[in-house]
C-alpha cells in the first residue's frame, strides 16, 4: 500500500531547531519510517497566475515531503479566518472568542478544493489518503467529487466538543455531512467519538450501528486512537542533552532550587494565565517556598495576527511581571519566561532537569508534552507530573496529578504536593505512566489508524463485489500481499 498523509504544514526533521507543534512532532517519524508521502503547505503562498511545480518534492528518511505553495487569494481567510478564527475556538470550547467573516468559509472551502486537485496528482494505485486535523474537514468530500475512489482516512488531533458548542460554527451541518466522505474518522478520546456521534444523530438523523454509519457517500467508521509518543527514543534524548549548554546552564542557575517547567505554545486553550496565578497563589500560601522554586516556561508565539493571541501574549507578559515583581528578590526570579522554541533534544534536557512537570490546559486533545516529560525522567528519580483532567492524556496518565484548570487555589496546593513527594511515591506513580506510555507509542498508533482504514476499504470492497473476497490479493487489508506499509 502507498500512503500518502495531508496536513497544513509540513515539518522538516532538522536536529537542532525546534518543533513547530505536536502534530509535526507525532508525523514526522510516521513519514521518515513508513515510506509515506506527507503532502502540505510550503507556507508560501502564489497566485493564480504565476508558474511553477505544482509541489516541492523533498526526501525524509524512507518518505518525502511534498510542500505546497496555497493560492494567495483564499490563503488568509482560510487559516487565519475560518480555520483558527472560527473552527480552533470552537474546538476547544470557546465560543465566545469565534470571529469570522462571511466570506472566511467560501476561502476555507477554495483551499480544501485546490488541496483535493493536488492531490488527484498522487493518486496511484494501492494509494490510501490520511488526512490531518481541522483544516481540511471538507477535503474528504472535495476528493470524492473529483472521481477518487481511494482509502481516505481523518484523524482529529483537537478535542471534538458538545453538540451546542460545535453549532456555534457557521456551516456546522454542512462541514460535519462533508466529513462523512472519509472512510475513517479518527478522535483522540471516547468523549470526542461520543460528542460527534450525538451529533450525527441528533442534527442529521442518521444511526450508528457498531461504529459504523451510512450517509450519501457509504459508510463511515468513527473510532478512536490516542496518539502516543516513542517513550524509548524520548528517554535517550534526556540522557543525551544533559551535557548541552542551555541544558547545563539551566542547572547552574539553579544554585539548588527545584525547577517547575511548562512547554506550550502561546494558545489560549493551554490555560497560561491559570497556571501563572497557580503559581503566584502557591508562593503566596507557602511563604516558606520562597527562593526553593522557579517556574520555567517556555510559549512559543504563534498566529500573532489573530486578536486573540495578541492579547493574550500581552496579558501574559503583565502577569508574570507582576509576580515576579510580588515575589521577586534581586537574585531570584519566581518565573523565568521564554518566547522561543527548542529541538526536541534539549526539551527533554530541560524537561529531565525539572522536578515537576506543569501540563494544565483548559482543553486539549491529547497533549504529547505531558507524554514527552514523563519518558524524559530519571528512573532513579523521577519529577512529578501535575496535568490537567481536560488533556486527553489523563485518560491514560491517571497516576500523575490530575487538577482542574479552574481551580486556582487546587492547582497551587498541587504544585505544592508535587514538590514534596517522596522518591518512593514518585518513583511509583512514574513507573505507572511509563507502563502506559510503552503500551501505546506512536508506532501502535500509526499501525492501528492504516490497519483499520485498510479494513475498512476491503470491507466496502466487498461489499461491492462479494466474489474479491475469495481473493485476498484485491483486498484492502493489513493482511494483503500488497501492503507493503511498514514501520521500523
């Protein structure tokens, strides 16, 4: 099988330069090792008239990228417009920051179809579609009217909420009876499934029946597959990067304080503001803990012409200056805050270095940074992990310590238990995420979404002609000889 994976941008694996999110972070050793083609924005973008190739084709380990120049004309109300103005606030609950013009989802719909007509050029046969995230909703549906007739799967990194938050969308019904052009729609948890199923059968009438639901295009499968991470890798970087300069550095600094950390990017969805005043109310309930801790935290700026992420970073920056200001003596400074990235190396240095990871989103669909901490810790002395039960990795990290976004007052009490727990409690609660995290890598997690879309497709494929079943050859299934998607 030949697998061809979309997504807005693509990533390139360069080893010292930061990730740009944790969708890059999760498909690029899908890509680098699978053979698969990633196809996305160049993050360029052309007009109508100006020539060119259609796609920039680059190698990456046993794959390649193919990056796009999007047309200039569409771009803006598409990604800045339709997708993180309307669809992003909506994902994650916030209807009330959703800011959109009507002509946003005309442009959101012109790159969907202008993806779909490039990629009817990757189309070969024993090709399967995977399709990334919220930005192409409708892309499914664009494909199959332009004749394909492929395998085409979608995974929804995001949270998919209630059924009344996602009606705060314009063209809800329409996007949503779009989707069910893809074969598989993939959720990171079982409330995601649940909440798009209740839609489905509330607003659009339709029964699901074992997972499975008929619209105008066929069937549809909704599963779920939580993305994981290769703890194993994660660990070598963390014993790796305990030499590197900024890594060292962070140590010296330290002059024997524990370090709390936080890594997000500069999102409203990552609960910033709550954390900081967790932990400003923490210092201001143990006086002791003065000069014993600093919080690092790491937000790389992102979408900055979108109202709502400039305020926020503004807001942000007044917030930790003022408690710093509170608390701050002229050779300690409570928060140490940093705008830029890292690699991903000298993340799990700094995450290695810190006693206690601080992973407190309002909302988010998995969070692999509560993943990448906990595989970056010292066996022999583990820092604890204090996550939010909003992030779709508590369903799975239910031994770190879990808190509510929204309780300032709890949060601070629970970074101040996490501080103070003994080794033998760490060490217990630590092996425990592990044992999760080694059960459900990414490599499991690519597998399971290719092997179930390849399923999925051998049954519809049987379904149209009963007699190919007695041929396992013509399947689409993990089990055909003609599979030839691996996984190092």
């Amino acid at each position: 099988m030949n697998l061809v994976v979309v997504s807005n941008r693509v990533a390139r694996a360069k080893a010292n330069e930061p990730m740009t999110g944790g969708l890059a972070a999760a498909l690029l050793p899908v890509v680098e090792n699978s053979g698969a083609i990633w196809v996305g924005s160049s993050g360029r973008v052309r007009d109508a008239t100006q020539k060119g190739p259609f796609a920039e084709i680059e190698s990456l380990g046993e794959g390649a990228l193919a990056m796009v120049d999007l047309p200039a004309a569409h771009y803006g109300g598409y990604y800045e417009g339709f997708a993180n103005s309307a669809l992003w606030p909506a994902l994650h609950s916030r209807t009330d920051l959703i800011r959109v013009a009507p002509e946003d989802y005309q442009s959101y719909r012109e790159v969907n179809a202008f993806m779909a007509r490039v990629l009817m050029r990757f189309r070969r046969k024993d090709t399967a579609f995977w399709v990334q995230d919220y930005h192409f909703l409708v892309l499914g549906a664009e494909l199959r009217d332009l004749g394909m007739t492929e395998p085409l799967g979608f995974f929804l990194h995001t949270p998919w909420p209630p059924r009344a938050i996602i009606g705060g969308v314009p063209h809800h019904r329409e996007l949503i009876e779009a989707m069910l052009a893809y074969d598989l729609i993939g959720f990171q948890t079982d409330e995601d499934r649940e909440n798009f199923a209740q839609y489905l059968e509330s607003d659009l009438g339709l029964t699901i029946s074992d997972g499975v639901v008929v619209s105008r295009y066929g069937t549809s499968r909704i599963a779920v597959f939580p993305i994981g991470i290769d703890p194993e890798k994660f660990a070598q970087h963390a014993a790796k990067a305990s030499a590197h300069p900024d890594v060292s550095r962070l140590r010296r600094s330290l002059n024997g304080e524990k370090l709390a950390i936080g890594v997000d990017r500069l999102d409203y969805s990552k609960g910033l503001l709550n954390r900081m005043e967790a932990f400003d109310r923490m210092l201001t309930m143990y006086p002791s803990m003065s000069r014993t801790v600093s919080l690092l935290q790491i937000a790389t700026p992102s979408r900055g012409n979108i109202e709502a992420y400039g305020n926020l970073q503004n807001d942000l920056a007044r917030l930790i200056s003022d408690v710093n200001g509170r608390h701050g003596e002229v050779d300690w400074t409570p928060i140490r805050y940093l705008n830029k990235g890292f690699s991903q190396t000298v993340l799990a240095g700094l995450y290695r270095t810190a006693q206690v990871g601080v992973v407190t989103p309002l909302q988010d669909g998995m969070n692999l940074v509560a993943k990448e901490y906990v595989a970056a810790q010292n066996p022999a002395d583990p820092g604890v992990l204090v996550l939010s039960k909003f992030a779709g990795a508590a369903n799975e990290l239910d031994t770190a310590l879990l808190v509510n976004p929204h309780d300032i007052d709890g949060m601070a009490k629970t970074m101040a238990t996490a501080l103070s727990m003994p080794l033998i409690e760490r060490r217990m609660r630590w092996e425990a995420m592990m044992e999760k995290l080694r059960g459900n890598t990414i490599r499991q997690w690519f597998a399971s979404f290719v092997y179930t879309l390849q399923d999925e497709a051998a049954q519809k494929l049987i379904a149209r002609d009963p007699a190919v079943a007695a041929d396992p050859a013509t399947l689409w299934s993990p089990r055909s000889a003609n599979s030839n998607i691996r996984y190092h």
